[in-house]
C-alpha cells in the first residue's frame, strides 16, 4: 500500500497531503536514467579495457586461427616451392642429361636467386601484402608445374623413343678394324699432308686397301652421297636423327643414295684416295648438332675395354694425318 506524506502548514495551521509536482517527478526520472547510464558507461569501458567484448574475443580468436592458417599456408609454399627446385634441377641435371636432351633454360622457371629473393620478401611482409604474394607465388608455381609437366611428358617421350636413340648414335668403326692396326691418325691437331702445317684434324684417318668395304655406324637417312670440291672427294654423310651426323670421305666408290634410309652396318661405299688425300683411307667423322666430336668415343659396340683403351693410344699420337 503507497504511503501517504503529510506536512503542516504553518500558514494554514494545519497538517496537508505532500503532493510532488510532475515536474519534479520527471527531473528525478531523468536524473536516474543519467545516472545509470554514465554508470553503465564507465563500467562498460573499464571492463571492455581489460575483459574485452565478446565480439572482440570472437574477432580475436577468429584472427589467430587465420593467422596460424596463414603460417602453415606460408610454409607450405615454401616447401612447395623448395621440392620444385629439387625437382627442377633433376630433371636438368640427370633426366634430360640421360637423354642428352636440352636443359629447360631458366626463362622457363624461376631461377634459384629470385626465389631466396622471394622467401626474403615474404618474410617481411603484412599479412595482407603476403596473402597477395603467397597467391602470386601459387600462380607461379602452376606455370612452373605446367612447365615441369611438359618436360616430363617430353622425357617420357624419349625413354619410348631410347631403343630408336641407341640405334641413331654411331657406335661401330666404319672399316673392319679387329685387330686395331688401321687408325693412321686421330682426331685434333696434325701436320697436314699437303702443306706440312699444324692444322685441326676433324676425325679419324683409317687406313685400308682400295675396295676395302665402308659401313654405316649408325641408322639414319643419307644426306650426302657423291663427289665433293671441298677436299673429301667421293664422300657420304649420314642423317642419323636426334642431332647426330656422320661423314665418311675419299671412298673410291660411293654405294648410297641421297634419301636411302640405312641400318648400322649397311654398306655405303667402298676406301679410296679421292679428294685432298695422300692415301687409300677413310676420313671419319663424327657431329652432334653441327659440332664435330672425337669419334673414337663412339666405338663402344664393337670393341672390348682393352680394346678401346689400345685404339685411344694409337689415336692420341701426334703424326701426319692422310688428309
């Protein structure tokens, strides 16, 4: 039951009810809402200094779940990134050496110097600038996979390919030579016959009666067959594939016929002295992609190691070559 006030009135001389104005009544209300308020502020904002909002603790955690899933996706780029180098530089350095395919040239990927550059970089980063980078960096390793991917695919090409790559690369002498006594000079720098001068000697000399036979060391298309000004005279050069080339020259004879495919130890032409020659001989030489190589590496078919060891000898002799 609400209480009733009363008061005396002096003027009157008696006792009246207290009657509060209602403009009092709403200036109380008023000053308790204030009140209350500026209370709830204060402790709101001292709590939130030291407690934080639940917004804030949901935020926070929200943002260090990111940023710990940003840290793993950090490493993961970089370890992605260190397993494509490793397999970018097998593949050079073994695969495609294997194959005696062309490296991959660094334009093709990213080259290890840019890439320390890179790790550098990332590591200095904010994390907005390194979701920027890290998403770069993923799309330059799918260039890079696309790239890795088409040099596999090229190496599996060429171990189908091996058996037709071993029949293409020279490997038997061009004359019959078992008992290792017809190589008259070897490849590198002679005293020419003609002008008794040091100059370069580009295969091997061997020596053989005229009609001796003279045979293909390797398969391949005939490029060359027939009469030369050039100092080879009757001579023939074969298209092996795969960047290897032969030349065979001074034959007496020649039996092959520009575009004749030929198998190794197909006959092609018969030792003669035709040309810039002192001699019955056949000048031998051998070329991978337009450079000329020293043949004799490339007898291993028919000779035993002893035998090689003994043909080196005899090729190594600085003497007077036959052409």
């Amino acid at each position: 039951m609400k209480k009733i006030k009363y008061y005396y009135n002096t003027h009157t001389l008696r006792y009246e009810k207290l009657v509060t104005p209602f403009r009092v009544k709403l200036l109380r209300v008023f000053a308790f809402l204030a009140t209350a308020f500026v209370t709830a502020a204060l402790i709101s904002y001292f709590a939130f200094q030291f407690v934080g909002s639940p917004n804030e603790k949901f935020l926070r955690i929200q943002n260090q779940s990111l940023q710990e899933n940003l840290d793993d996706l950090k490493d993961s780029v970089l370890q992605i990134q260190l397993k494509m180098g490793e397999l970018e530089r097998r593949d050079n350095a073994i695969y495609r050496s294997i194959f005696e395919a062309t490296p991959l040239p660094d334009s093709a990927r990213a080259n290890f110097l840019e890439k320390q550059k890179e790790i550098a970089r990332v590591e200095s980063m904010k994390d907005n600038e390194l979701i920027r980078s890290i998403t770069t960096s993923l799309a330059g390793l799918k260039n890079r996979i696309a790239a890795q991917n088409a040099s596999y695919k090229e190496i599996g090409s060429l171990i189908a390919n091996k058996e037709k790559l071993l029949a293409a690369t020279p490997a038997i002498q061009p004359v019959s030579n078992k008992d290792l006594d017809r190589v008259a000079s070897g490849f590198g720098y002679r005293i020419d016959p003609i002008y008794k001068t040091v100059k370069f000697h580009a295969g091997l000399d061997f020596t053989a009666p005229q009609g001796t036979p003279i045979y293909a060391t390797a398969d391949g298309v005939v490029k060359t067959a027939g009469f030369s000004d050039g100092g080879y005279g009757n001579h023939v050069v074969i298209n092996h594939g795969y960047g290897y080339e032969t030349l065979y020259g001074h034959m007496y004879r020649v039996k092959a016929r520009v575009g004749q495919r030929v198998k190794r130890g197909d006959l092609i032409g018969y030792v003669g002295s035709t040309g810039k020659s002192t001699g019955p001989h056949c000048h031998y030489e051998v070329h991978k992609n337009g450079r000329k190589l020293d043949p004799v590496y490339f007898f291993y078919n028919d000779l035993s190691p002893q035998q090689f060891d003994e043909l080196l000898k005899r090729a190594s002799v600085s003497n007077q070559s036959f052409d």
